[in-house]
C-alpha cells in the first residue's frame, strides 16, 4: 500500500499532510473475524511517536500505543512505573501521526485495577485527550466486570491475557505461561470471560502454541498474537524488537531489520565527518548573497 499522506516541509517535518482515507473502526476490526474464521490476519504494531505512526500507519490495521514505551522509550526495568500521563502524551502523538490504522492506548498498571468507575475515569482521560479508539487492559476474569462497565460506556476494550507484563511480580518473570493444565485452563478461561464481558479483541502473550490455537477457535472476537501461534487471527510486536534495535529480544521476536546496526553505523560516520571537518561542507552552510 502506497504512503497515506505527504509531508508539508513547508512547515514542519512531522506534520503531515493527509490523503482523504477513511480511519478503520473497532467494528469493522471485530468484522474481520466471521463465523469463527479471519481470512486475512490483523496486523498490529506497537507505535510511541507521531513520525514511527506514520510510517507503521499503511501496513498495519491497528497501531498500539503499549506500555512497553516504558521499557522501550524511557528505558525503565518494567511496565510497572509507567505513568497515565506517559500514555496520553504518546497516544496524542500517535493519533496525530495516523490516517489509518485504529489506535489502540495501554492502560497503565495501577490506572484500572481497583474499580470500574477508577477504569472509566482513566480510560475517559485516554479516549478525551488522545483520539484514541480505544483502550488495553490487561486481566481475565477479574478485569471481566471492569471490561463490561467501560464497554457498556462507550469505551471500546482490547483485553490481554497469557503473560501480562503488568503481573511480573505476581508471575515470577516473563517465561511463557500455560505450561501445567490449571494454567492452561485458566488462561483458556480467561479469554472467554473478556470475550463474553464485551472486549473487541484480546491480545494472547507468551503461552504454549495449543492454547493460542485453541482460544482461538473457542472465541468469537479476534484473538491477536504475540508468542503465541500463527494460527491467531493475527499478530502484535513491538517495533523496536522486529526492527532490530536491541540485542536481547525473546525468543519469539522476528528481527526483520538492523536499526541498532544501522545507527550505530551512520553516527560513527556523523562522527568522522565532524571530526575531520568534512561536515557542514559548502551544501550545509549559509553564504552571503552576492
Ligand atoms: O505494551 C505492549 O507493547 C504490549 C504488546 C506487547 C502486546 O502490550
């Protein structure tokens, strides 16, 4: 698919200048899966900036602005100080930087947890001061109650089950779950009850490939992917990792690019050309006018 906008260097370099496309919505993403069956997987991103929104925004169906940025843009040890604040001002961004995809907005750990009504007035705050289409939270079964209230109130939910990021104190770190059959069935069970409490989609992180293949085929909403099956009716990562720019991704990462090699590379020629006083040459620098 071609770029869906064009950039105004009149005025600013991210300030771009959209084609007219209609934004996809929560509904035609729940539409994708029929009858049991997505014919041609959801593609989802991980996305923190206005600029990375507009170059993910043409490939992919939603865009989420996860947690994650807490590790990946802030360089903090976990998701877990992440802040509303933190999401709001990337999800603006994101919003701002997108014509396409639906964007979807992490809930931050601590923001939902304690009651419907301390969900509903986070989540109002992200969907107000976002554009946002909708929110993420992480939780079965107990977030089911929470999940109901905020999408019998307009809010449309993206729940995440599996290995939730927000619980690694509770789980004991990020190894794949679902390993013995209670916790198979736990997260099995998990996944209906966000489905049956009204969540669009769920995201399946990190569990043995039978149960994203068999939540899969259990439930009515789309389940979406990460460590868990190409059989799910699509798939999420994080940029940063399929874009290459850490060294130490999980085990479940594609890289598909070198990002961390390809910049390392041209700062160090940045580097030589200052030094050697080969940069600015006579194109980079201002002369008076004759
Ligand atoms: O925060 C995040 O990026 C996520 C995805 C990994 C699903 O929740």
């Amino acid at each position: 698919m071609s770029t869906t906008f064009q950039l105004d260097t009149a005025t600013s370099r991210a300030n771009p200048t959209p084609q007219p496309m209609k934004r996809l919505t929560v509904p035609a993403i729940k539409r994708r899966k029929f009858e049991g069956k997505t014919e041609e997987p959801l593609v989802m991103l991980t996305a923190y900036t206005a600029r990375q929104a507009q170059l993910l925004d043409p490939h992919c169906d939603m865009l989420l602005v996860g947690d994650s940025l807490g590790q990946v843009i802030y360089g903090l040890p976990s998701t877990l100080p992440v802040t509303l604040e933190m999401m709001i001002a990337h999800g603006a961004a994101v919003v701002r930087g997108s014509y396409h995809a639906v964007v979807i907005v992490d809930m931050p750990f601590g923001s939902y947890e304690a009651s419907p009504q301390q969900a509903f007035e986070a989540a109002s705050r992200v969907m107000a001061e976002t554009g946002a289409a909708a929110v993420k939270l992480e939780g079965g079964q107990a977030m089911a109650g929470t999940i109901a209230f905020l999408s019998q109130r307009g809010i449309p939910v993206m729940a995440h089950v599996g290995l939730t990021p927000q619980a690694v104190n509770a789980l004991g770190g990020y190894a794949a779950r679902g390993r013995s059959q209670e916790e198979h069935e736990k997260i099995i069970s998990d996944g209906k009850a966000v489905a049956d409490a009204g969540a669009f989609a769920v995201v399946v992180e990190g569990v043995i490939e039978p149960i994203a293949v068999s939540l899969t085929q259990s439930i009515e909403i789309p389940v979406i992917g990460i460590g868990a099956s190409a059989q799910c009716d699509g798939q999420v990562l994080v940029t940063e990792d399929m874009l290459g720019m850490f060294e130490r991704v999980p085990r479940f990462v594609k890289r598909y690019g070198d990002m961390a090699g390809f910049i390392g590379e041209t700062a160090a020629k940045y580097a030589e050309d200052v030094r050697s006083r080969a940069f600015p040459g006579p194109e980079q620098t201002y002369q008076p006018k004759p």
